[in-house]
C-alpha cells in the first residue's frame, strides 16, 4: 500500500451499489438473491458497498446538515466549552488536530484536520460507561436547529443499521434470527464532521488519515457534491474514490467484523482528503450491536470476548482493557496512600493514546464531609501554572511580538540589577527557565503562610529584584523561584495590554474550552471547589482557615491558576499534540510548544540520563530521579532518592508539581505514547502524596515490572517528615539557656520593616500574659505566634508540626529560621531586629528596622528605670 498510488473514480467499476429495497421490499427471490450475492463479494474484496433505498427521508438528511452547519460555524471558544475530553463516555466537541486517524503500521503521518461532535443513544448519568450516559448539546442553539433533527437522523440511521447487519447474516448463510441478542439493545454513534478547504499540496496532510474502523458497521452520510473519501483497493494497488451523492450511503466493515468472520470479510482503509475547494460535512454512524453480546456471525466462535471488550481494546490502542483494569485496581493502593497521608480528596486522570483512559475522584472536597469531589472540582494548581504561562509567551514568540532571546531590558529597560553580566544578558528564555541564578527561596519563604501579600507596582517590583540575592552563576545552574514568572507576567501585561488574568484566558483557556481554569477563583459555597486542608500528625486532615488566592499578588504568575482534572486532559493533549512539531500542530491553540517543553537547563546535575528543565516543565528520561519540583525530594539526599521506572523501557516524562497552602498537584505528559497523568489533591500532605500517587499510576499505565510499594514509601515519607521536626525541637532545646531576658519585653515591642521587600514584622505583648512576647509577620493580626526568649537579646517562635499544619505555612526545619535576634541601642531599646530567614541565601540574615518614633518617650523612660510608666505608655498605644 503507498500513501502516493494513483486515485481513480469509482463509477460502479470497484465498489458497488445495492438498493436494499431488492431485499427489503420485494416478492421476488431473484432479486433477493442477487443482493445478498452483491453483499458477500463487496465484503469478501474490500469491505465497502453504496446503499440506496435505505428508507431514510431526504429531508432528514438535509435537517442533519443544517445542524451540522449550525453547530460548526459557533466560536471555537463556545465549541470547546463542551469538549468530549470532560465526559468519560465521550460526548461532545473534538477540535482540529485532537485525533491522528492514520494506521501506525502504515506511515507517520499528521494528524487529522477535520472537527467532530460525537452524539450517542440518551442515558441517565447513573448509566455512565464506556460510550454511554447523557448527550452533551451545545446551549447555544435551539433545541429546533440541533438536538432534534439530530437524534430524529439518529433513530433512522441506527435502522439502517439493522437492516445491513441482517444482510451480513444472511450473506454468511445464517438466518436472521441469530442476531436475537446481537440486535437487543444496539449501540450506535454518530460522528458529526466537517473537514476544512484543503489548501496544502502534501498528500500526507489529511482531513482524515488512512484507517480502518474499529468497530461493527459504518453507516457514512456525506454532504452531495463533497467529494474526499478514498477507499485502497489492494486488487489494482489504487485508491478508489467515491462521490458523495444525495440519498445514497456508504456502508463499510470495521475490524470487528473482520475478526468475527475470521478475516473472511475486510475491513479496508479508507482516508478523507477534501478536494472540494471549500467546506467539507459528512456524518458516519458507528453500528456496533448490543454491547454485552458475543459474536453473532461465528456460531462456533469460543471467544468470550463481547463487543464491549472487543471495541475498548481496539479504541484505546496501545492501552488494552487490561490497561484500564490495572489502573482500577490502583484504587485500593491509592485510598492507603490518602489514608496515611491524611488526603481528604484527590480527583485523577489518565490520557493514552491522545484518549482519556481513566478518571476517578475519592473522598471528599469540603471539610464537612457531604461532598465528593469529581473530574470537574477545582483546585489550586500551584506551579503547575507556570506552563500556562510560558504558554501564553509562546503566543507573543509566535505573534512575532518579542522572540524567546529578546533581552529583558528591551521590554523593561528599568531593570538594573547589582549582577552587571545578568542586567545585560538576562533573557526571556532565562527566566523561564529558572536559570538566572537568582534566589528564589526569600520571596518564597516571606510569602509563607499567606498569599503573597498584594502586587507591587512595576517600579517597586523592579526595586525588590534588584536586592534579590544572585548565589549561583547565571545560565549555569538551575534554581526554581517565583520572580522569573512574575517578571513574565509583567511582560506578557506590558505587551499584550491586557492583565495576566485577561490574556491567559483570551487566548489560552477559553480558545482550548478549559472553562474551569482560572486565576480568578471563585470561592461561593455552591461552586464546584476543593476546600484546602493541611495533614496533622495523627492521619486526619485540618481545614485551613483562608483560601489561597494569589491575584494580584507577587505569585499570580507562578501559582495563582485554579483547575480541573478534566481541563488538565484537555491542556496535556493539546500539548502533546502541539508538541509534534508538525505542520498539523500549527493549527493548534498552543504555539511554540516544541521550544517550551525542550531541554534549556540541567537540573541537580550530574546524571547519566538526561534531567533537565525547559519552560514550566521540568524532562526526565526515565529510568531516573522524579519529583523534584516537590516535598519528597527534601526527605532524601539525592543519592537515596527513589530511582523511577528502575527496570523498565526508556521513556521520556516531562512533568511539573503544584503545591501551596492546603493543594498538591502532579501533572505528567509523555510525548512517545500521547499518554498524560494527571493528579489534584485538597491537602499540604504528610509528604507529597500526589508525586506517590502519579508516579503509582504512572507504573499502571505503562506497566512497569518490578512495581514500587509506594503505601510503604509514604509512611516511610511520613515517618521522615516527623522525624525532621523533633531533630528540629531537639536542637532548638539543646541551645535555649534558660533566664529572663536581659530587658523588660516592652522594650522589644514595635513594628520593624524591611523596606527592600516591603516587609513587616510586629512584636507585641501577648494579650493573655504580659509575661509573653507575640511575632505578627506582614502585619497580618490574624496570624500571630509566640515569641519565646531563647537566650540574651535572641527569642524564637517554632511551633509543633501540627501548629505549622493548621497556619498554613511551610515545613521548615531549620533552627536559624525561628531565631529573632534584637540589636539594642545604648539606651536599652531595640533598634532593629535580624532574622536569619535563610543562611545559604542571606548568610548574614535579614535585617528590619525599628522606625515607630511615637514610642521614643517610652523608650527614655525605660533608660531612666521608669517601668511604671513605660507599662501605662504602652497600653495606650495603638497599633
């Protein structure tokens, strides 16, 4: 077969058509004779014959096109809003460019240019299964112009269906009795499509590439005057094109069929290429037969394969119904890992092939336990939202507004770090990929227990990144932080005029229909959103008391997105198709994705294989070290780490982790297999359940030998987790030496600001012990704690791991990080405070100065022994 042979008209010559009213309607046994003979040799050569007289009214076709027209020429935004990729049973929309039709036997080929809408028999949701539950209809057209003509075609064609199953029968030497049970509950699909003007000269781009049908019958009503399908006629080694004419059906064989009658019948490729200069509409049915039932066409068939089986094996490809049946099986394993960690709600998805494989949710998604979560639950995404924003840079880099080496300086020349070589060679590429060698731990750890406190004008932003520490050489290391992504941002505001917020769902998220990802969350109590929760020692999950909202915050460009595992399917495989670098790809929402997801940078080298980071997503060539871009990498040296898919095929997995106050999240795409995992979880976990969790589904999809246990690397994780926090209280006790501070507390008390991040710290008596210290940190009074004397002018404020839990904040411990030290005037009152919040960063801590001159009398009256008065003078002070 060559992609290339010569294409010639049919004219009856090669496939032939037959008037089933010779069958159906007539007295005579001649002519019902002859049709059964034209039947059995069209399928014994190739599997393809033309009916007319099929009983269907001209005027319903006609209706059916109309809908078709109606449906199609909606906004793409309105058409992706009801995407088949947020309904297991797959119903809905399918945009360009989302299947790849063409035979993998038979060449590689581009990907299909044509759109569809699948439409199916009406179930109730309780009835959801592999291709069956509810249609989907688009709300923007009237019940008149769509949803009825529609399923009016969709009864006579699944008649149709009876009718030419019957004749197959028959054409076997069976009596049509025997398709009793075949024919009980017959499930049929249709698939409304419209091909695009074929403008190309390659003949490898195609409406539809060479395939054959997987199922039972294709029943094809195509558009008259359309002409584009083109059926291999392996006899003469040509491909035979049929006309599309008025009345008259398309009938062919699919591989079910083939293999019912022991490769007697065919099932033949066939392609699309519209040559009609113009728009392109036909409408195939999918006639399958009752889903439970065994072979009808082979009495003596033994298999114990239903239709069901049969198609699931077929449709999913590479991923067999035993695929799915391992990632079931998961379950259990997944429920132990939520139970341990203390996981009140995880929802995940598995995509193979381009397909969504599997979906499942547990648990619940709000703290009073009513509500489970599902395919459509939001979640704080974290990270993760970073590949949406280097998505959105992509469109710029392809609008051919700035280019991925464009300096920063050209687009904000204000910029004016104290690293010379970085304020004039820093790039967008370079902040992308986290290769600047700025330090992102300080803006990180000063955010901690919040949201990020509220974004700074462009001016004072540029002011904080030129004091942002620069520890590692730039372009040489990777090191991960907020400020590249805020500073994309910033550029993607500037030159699109439009808010991070407006631009990404513009142009990324309403073109894609991810309806449900957003930066701007909303949190009313009847929306579909995951409550946060933070896991405390004893296994249970603590709700936390605000709800992480990074708008209009420092964070908005590196965490701020909220969404849905069904909107995350729908982004890994419009990125993995974007990713073919294809001339097909090009008509995708995404662009540049093949740049994006490229190796930019080395990560934690060395390493043998490669491990690197591109643009929002980080590439690991598998067998190797994952999970980096989360908690359990800190609970391991990096020569302990796991070492994943240890045994198995070489596999490249590019990934990124979400996490944040009370959300984890773990998304994985593989370019080889068009396959995607995805995992969202309401929980700051006990360790990073949701990197357990993907990497166990992961081993699922592909099988792995030799799987890991990982319920026991999560109680491992767990038991590391807690064990840090002990050593931590251990040498915090092994340090404190006991004894009043050297001054009254009063003197301690007062607000201290760091002006280069805008940053404040506040000190105050404890409203239930004037014996006790208070820190409020970012002048936030919901949030204070415990200001402890530790030793001379030093005080700390360490909590339990279940007090850091419930605030929200991050699991650090490091003993420096609790240690408040006060610098004291001559005079005995506090002048600043130095706050070691990272000694690898800012070895010589972080320094706040006291500036509240209304406590000056107070402060003289404390050098002059006036205690009494210092006490009064406080109380009365306002804060």
């Amino acid at each position: 077969m060559s992609v290339d042979a010569a294409v010639v008209k049919n004219e009856d010559r090669y496939i032939p058509t037959i008037d089933l009213r010779d069958y159906f309607d007539a007295y005579s046994e001649e002519k019902r004779a002859k049709v059964i003979e034209q039947v059995r040799t069209a399928c014994l050569e190739h599997g393809f014959f033309q009916v007319e007289g099929h009983g269907v009214p001209v005027e319903s076709q006609r209706r059916m096109f109309a809908a078709c027209k109606a449906l199609f020429d909606l906004p793409l935004e309105k058409k992706r809003r009801i995407s088949l990729y947020k309904y297991s049973w797959r119903r809905g929309y399918e945009g360009p460019g989302e299947q790849q039709a063409n035979d993998p036997h038979h060449g590689d080929f581009e990907r299909d240019a044509k759109e569809g809408f699948f439409v199916g028999k009406e179930l109730p949701l309780d009835q959801v299964d592999f291709g069956k539950g509810p249609n989907v209809w688009p709300p923007d057209l009237a019940e008149n112009d769509f949803r009825r003509p529609v399923m009016e075609y969709y009864e006579h064609a699944r008649k149709v269906g009876f009718k030419v199953m019957e004749l197959l029968a028959v054409s076997l030497g069976h009596p049509p009795s025997i398709l009793k049970d075949f024919t009980t509950d017959a499930a049929m699909f249709l698939k409304l499509l419209r091909y695009p003007a074929h403008t190309w000269t390659d003949t490898r781009k195609f409406g539809s590439g060479q395939h054959t049908d997987y199922g039972g019958l294709t029943i094809l009503l195509q558009d008259p005057g359309q002409d584009g399908l083109e059926v291999w006629h392996e006899a003469t080694q040509q491909w035979v094109e049929l006309p599309a004419l008025e009345d008259k059906f398309v009938i062919n064989l699919g591989d079910m069929v083939q293999r019912w009658t022991g490769g007697e019948y065919k099932s033949t490729l066939h392609r699309v290429i519209n040559k009609t200069g113009g728009e392109r509409y036909a409408v195939p049915a999918f006639w399958h037969g009752d889903l439970d039932a065994k072979n009808p066409l082979d009495p003596n068939d033994t298999s114990d394969e239903t239709v069901l089986q049969f198609i699931k094996k077929k449709f999913y490809k590479g991923a067999t119904p035993s695929t799915t049946g391992r990632l079931r099986k998961l379950s259990s394993s997944i429920e132990q890992i939520c139970e341990i960690e203390g996981v009140p709600g995880v929802s995940v998805g598995v995509l193979d092939h381009g397909e969504t494989l599997w979906t499942e949710s547990f648990g619940f998604r709000n703290k009073s336990k009513t509500a489970h979560p599902d395919v459509n639950t939001q979640y704080s995404i974290g990270h993760i939202t970073m590949s949406m924003v280097a998505a959105g840079v992509g469109k710029l880099v392809n609008d051919g507004k700035l280019q991925w080496t464009t300096l920063l300086r050209e687009i904000i020349p204000e910029i004016d770090h104290t690293g010379v070589y970085w304020t004039h060679t820093a790039t967008i590429a370079d902040i992308l990929a986290h290769r600047c060698g700025l330090d992102g731990e300080i803006v990180t750890l000063l955010a901690d227990g919040g949201n990020g406190g509220t974004q700074p004008c462009l001016e004072e932003f540029l002011k904080a990144i030129d004091r942002i520490p620069h520890p590692l050489p730039h372009r040489e290391s990777w090191r991960m932080g907020p400020w590249g992504y805020t500073i994309a941002a910033h550029i993607i505001e500037h030159i699109s005029g439009q808010s991070l917020h407006e631009y990404l769902h513009n142009q990324v998220f309403q073109p894609l229909g991810m309806t449900s990802t957003t930066l701007r969350p909303s949190f009313e109590g009847s929306n579909n959103i995951a409550e946060p929760h933070a896991s405390l020692s004893n296994g249970e999950a603590c709700p936390l008391e605000f709800q992480p909202n990074f708008a209009n915050t420092s964070f908005e460009g590196s965490r701020g997105a909220y969404s849905t595992v069904s909107d995350l399917l729908i982004w890994a495989k419009e990125t993995l198709a974007a990713s073919q670098n294809t001339a097909a790809s090009n008509n995708t929402v995404l662009k540049q994705i093949p740049h994006i997801i490229s190796n930019h940078i080395a990560m934690k080298n060395p390493s043998l294989l490669e491990r690197s980071y591109g643009f929002g997503w980080a590439r690991a060539q598998l067998p190797g070290i994952v999970g980096l871009l989360g908690g359990n990498s800190g609970l391991w040296e990096m020569s302990e780490q796991p070492v994943f898919g240890a045994g198995n095929q070489s596999r490249l997995m590019i990934y990124h982790q979400g996490g944040g106050p009370g959300y984890s999240s773990f998304v994985a795409i593989f370019p080889e297999s068009q396959s995607a995992v995805i995992v969202l979880m309401n929980t700051t976990a006990m360790s990073d359940a949701a990197d357990w969790i993907a990497r166990l589904l992961i081993e699922g999809l592909f099988d792995f030998t030799n799987p890991t246990d990982y319920v026991r690397l999560a109680e491992e994780a767990k038991r590391r987790t807690l064990e840090q926090f002990a050593t931590l209280h251990n040498r915090l006790a092994e340090e404190r030496i006991q004894g009043a501070p050297p001054l009254p507390l009063q003197c301690y008390v007062g607000k201290y600001d760091n002006k280069d991040y805008k940053y404040r710290l506040e000190i105050t008596v404890s409203p239930d012990s004037e014996s006790d210290l208070m820190i409020s940190f970012r002048g936030l009074d919901s949030q204070p704690y415990p200001l402890r004397h530790y030793h001379d002018h030093v005080f700390e404020w360490s909590m339990s791991f279940d007090e850091v839990r419930k605030s929200g904040r991050y699991d650090i411990t490091d003993p420096s990080y609790y240690k408040i030290r006060f610098e004291i005037y001559p005079d005995n009152r506090a002048s600043r405070i130095i706050w070691n919040i990272n000694d690898a960063s800012v070895p010589g801590g972080l320094t706040f100065e006291w500036k509240d001159e209304r406590l000056a009398e107070a402060w003289r009256a404390v050098h002059a022994g006036m205690n009494d008065f210092v006490s009064n003078t406080m109380r009365g002070i306002r804060y």
